[in-house]
C-alpha cells in the first residue's frame, strides 16, 4: 500500500472530505488531492500533522505495506520543543501541587502550637487549609490538554533526542534518590512521633515537639511528591512503552474498567 493509497484510506476512515483535511493540514484541498493521487507529496512538517492527526507513525505512512496494524506502526509524534515544553509544564505543575499537599498538611501546625486558643487556630488552620486548596486547584486550572496525549498514546520520539533525555535523567538520579530517601525519612520521623504518642510509648516526652514533626512530614511530603513526579515525567518520555504496557495490564485495566462502566 503506497502513501497516496494510506492518506485516501485514513481520510475515509476518520469521514473527513479533501476540504476538511485541507483546513486541518492548512493547506489546500488540491494539494491533497494531489498527494492522495500519487501526483505529489507533503513536506516533512505536513507529514507530522498527518501522522499525528491520524494517530499513525511516520513510518507507516512511507514504508510500503500491506496492512494497516501492529503497535511497532502506531504512534503520537513528540518534537522535541513538545517534550521540553511538557518538561517545563510538569515542573511548574509538580511544584503547584507539592506545594498544595505541604499546605494542607501545614495546617495541622496551628493546633500543635496554640490548642489552648481555638480561635487563633481554627482561623490559622483555615487560612493554611484554604491556601492548600486554592494551591492545588490553581495546578488543576493550568494543566494543559494538549500534553495529556501524552500519558495515553505510544510515542515516537527522535532517538538522538531520547539519549539526550537519558543522559539528563542519569545526571539527576542520584539527586532525585537522595532527596526521596531523604523526604521519606523525614515523613517517617514525623509520623513515628505521633505513632509512640498514640500508643503511649512516649508517655507525654514528644508531645512538645509535635510542631517540629508536622513541619518534617510536610517538608518530607513535598519532596517526595515533587521529586516522584517530576521522575515520572522523564520516563514517560524515555521509557514509554514500559508505560504504556504499565497501563495496559490486567490489574489496572480492570481498574479503569470499573471506573468507566
């Protein structure tokens, strides 16, 4: 099967007429309706736009086949300026949400410090529980639709690209593992001190540094999220058919089943 032939079946496929596609490729329905007739065809950056409107691989669209399947021809095309700005966008909003999370759990800190005067600290509270809320919903409000294909299709990415992606990654391992061990540790410490208190282990000694525990497990927290996450967002571009086969198997699958029904 030939580009021309591929171009005409996808068109047909997706109900769209020459003029439709046209406007969506910006260019004019002549110029498909040469492409789809053997008589030209579309300049890298046009080829791009097809690829990822039809959700095919660049090189499905060239290569000559007979079929149109198989998960090796599938793919979303990620630039390289998509995948910095998806970096970019991750990083502002793993610190908008991190920081939501170190507020709300700050919000404890009023009652530790000033149980002897409810009004001081249900207003304090407050403020910090709101700050929380409007921190996180503020990270909800910018989160951009246009990077959430990447979390639900294979990608295809320049490989070049890639091994730059990995060497960056490598460079930051080290940095990302320290500051979740340490972030864990620190959630750890804080939690343990409540845990004796409850059980009566401590017998009152830790209650006076209750403050000091709730501002390690906020401080923990914020760093185990913002960390993971932005992580995660490496790897989703270096290793994404690891993702992609993550999502797909059986036990989240009937998760989102469920979810869905």
């Amino acid at each position: 099967m030939s580009f021309s032939e591929k171009l005409l079946q996808l068109r047909k496929e997706k109900g769209y007429s020459q003029e439709v596609l046209a406007e969506k490729l910006c260019t004019t329905r002549q110029a498909v309706s040469k492409w789809e007739n053997g008589q030209g065809f579309p300049e890298t950056e046009k080829l791009l736009m097809i690829g990822n409107l039809f959700e095919v691989s660049i090189d499905y669209l060239l290569k000559e086949s007979k079929v149109k399947t198989g998960v090796e021809e599938r793919g979303y095309y990620v630039s390289q300026e998509m995948a910095e700005g998806y970096l970019s966008h991750q990083q502002k909003s793993t610190n908008r949400i991190a920081s939501g999370v170190f507020l709300l759990i700050m919000a404890c800190l009023p009652y530790v410090m000033f149980r002897q005067e409810p009004v001081v600290y249900s207003f304090l509270i407050i403020l910090l529980a709101a700050g929380g809320v409007i921190t996180l919903a503020s990270a909800i409000l910018k989160d951009e639709e246009r990077y959430h294909v990447l979390e639900k299709e294979a990608l295809m990415l320049d490989q070049g690209y890639v091994k730059l992606l990995m060497e960056r990654l490598n460079r930051l391992k080290s940095r990302y593992v320290s500051v979740i061990i340490v972030g864990v540790g620190m959630v750890a410490v804080g939690g343990m001190a409540f845990l004796l208190e409850r059980k009566g282990i401590s017998e009152g000694a830790l209650v006076p540094y209750y403050p000091v525990c709730v501002v390690l497990i906020a401080i923990g927290a914020y760093a185990i999220i913002r960390t993971s996450m932005l992580w995660s967002s490496y790897s989703l571009l270096i290793y994404n058919e690891k993702h992609i086969n993550w999502r797909n198997n059986g036990f989240w699958r009937k998760i989102r089943k469920k979810i869905t029904e």
